[in-house]
C-alpha cells in the first residue's frame, strides 16, 4: 500500500515470532504479531485495516472505494474477505504443515484448510473471469489485500490448483511496479538490520 502511493515509510524488520525473539516488541504491539503500522498516534495490527486506512487518507489515489460509489460495498466485503477468508485457513497450513516441530505437525488439518481455502478462492475465480480488477473497475486496496493471501498460496505452493482467472489475475498483479518495489524494500530492510530472511522468489532482479 506504501509503495501504491508512493509515501515515505520506515520498514522494521522483526525476527519470526517476535513475541519469542524480540520481546521489546510487545511494547509496540501486546500481540506480537505483525504487521504493525505506526503512523502518528495510530496503531493499527490488522493488516485489512492497515490497507483500508491508507487508502482512506489519501482518496486522490483511487485505491478506496467511497460511499457514494456503487462497488462500495463490493470494496469492503472484498477487502475483509482478504484476511478473514483467503489468509486465514493458510495461516494453519502454514503452522501445521511447515512450521511446527515434526511431532507436532498435523497433515489432516494442513490438508483440511488448504481445501477449506481453495474452495473460498472460488469468488475470487468468478470475480476475476469478468473483470480485471475486484471492483470499481479499477485497482484498489482491496486488490493489494486480496493479492497477499495469492502471494502466501503461491509460497504454499498452491497456485497449479488456482483457476485461470484466478492464474491471469495474479499475472496482473506481479505486473505492478510497487509489488516489486515492496519486495525488494523489504529484502534490503532484512539485509541492512541483519534479520534472516528468504528474499521472495518474486522477485525478478
Ligand atoms: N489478522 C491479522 C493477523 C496478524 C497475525 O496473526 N500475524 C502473524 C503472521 S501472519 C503473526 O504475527 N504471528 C506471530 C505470532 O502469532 O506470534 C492481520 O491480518 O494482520
């Protein structure tokens, strides 16, 4: 989103779980979790809400969809299908298939919500068969958001069992410059604070 509007931002790199590895942080944030948007006096830990907020701050930018227009409510329900629907279920892929120790890893589970995910990815699939972007007919914030959870499939090795449009949509999102911008930002955020992280394999340098 940052980078989509091409504001100045500071990135702080954490060690994974911070809530282990970097205790101070729980100072910021009692959660521990991440993402985590500073900005004056607000906080915010939602990453849906982080997107829709600075969409909201800067609507010359086109990346919101306001009241008064039709897909208003189209916007949000895409926006919060994002994290609540599409990146949920893989966040328990995620624990059960990859990162828990062996004996504690659970392939049913793994297994049950990676279908749980590819069924919900079944909108998605329709949406994008008609347009190009989700909606207002133009790319918003609801498209960074929803394109996260296609980003985390992919690492998940989920994307041979996407639908076409879905593959195509995803084509269109990699195209945009600020993606690649991000990525790179967040390997040389990684490099320069010595945190260990796998650079994306997105990116194309
Ligand atoms: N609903 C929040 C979820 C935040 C969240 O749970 N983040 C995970 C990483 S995807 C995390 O920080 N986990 C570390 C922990 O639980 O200690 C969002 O969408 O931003």
């Amino acid at each position: 989103m940052l980078e989509e509007l091409q504001l100045p931002y500071q990135l702080h790199m954490l060690p994974f779980p911070p809530r282990v590895r970097q205790r101070s942080y729980l100072e910021l944030n009692p959660l521990g979790t991440v993402p985590l948007l500073c900005h004056g006096q607000a906080r915010l830990t939602e990453s849906a809400a982080i997107c829709e907020y600075l969409a909201a701050l800067h609507p010359e930018a086109g990346l919101s969809v306001g009241p008064q227009e039709a897909d208003f409510a189209a916007y949000l329900n895409w926006l919060h299908m994002s994290d609540a629907t599409l990146t949920f279920p893989q966040t328990l892929v995620l624990r059960y298939a990859h990162f828990e120790p062996p004996e504690r890893r659970q392939p049913q589970v793994a297994q049950d919500y990676q279908r749980w995910f590819l069924a919900r990815l079944r909108a998605v699939e329709l949406a994008t068969a008609e347009r190009d972007w989700l909606s207002a007919g133009r790319f918003t914030a609801a498209d960074v958001a929803v394109g996260y959870a296609l980003m985390l499939s992919t690492h998940l090795d989920m994307q041979t069992q996407w639908g076409t449009a879905t593959q195509a949509y995803w084509q269109r999102l990699q195209a945009r410059p600020a993606l690649h911008r991000a990525l790179l930002a967040e390997q040389q955020a990684a490099r320069a604070q010595d945190v260990d992280a796998t650079p994306s394999p997105l990116l194309r340098t």
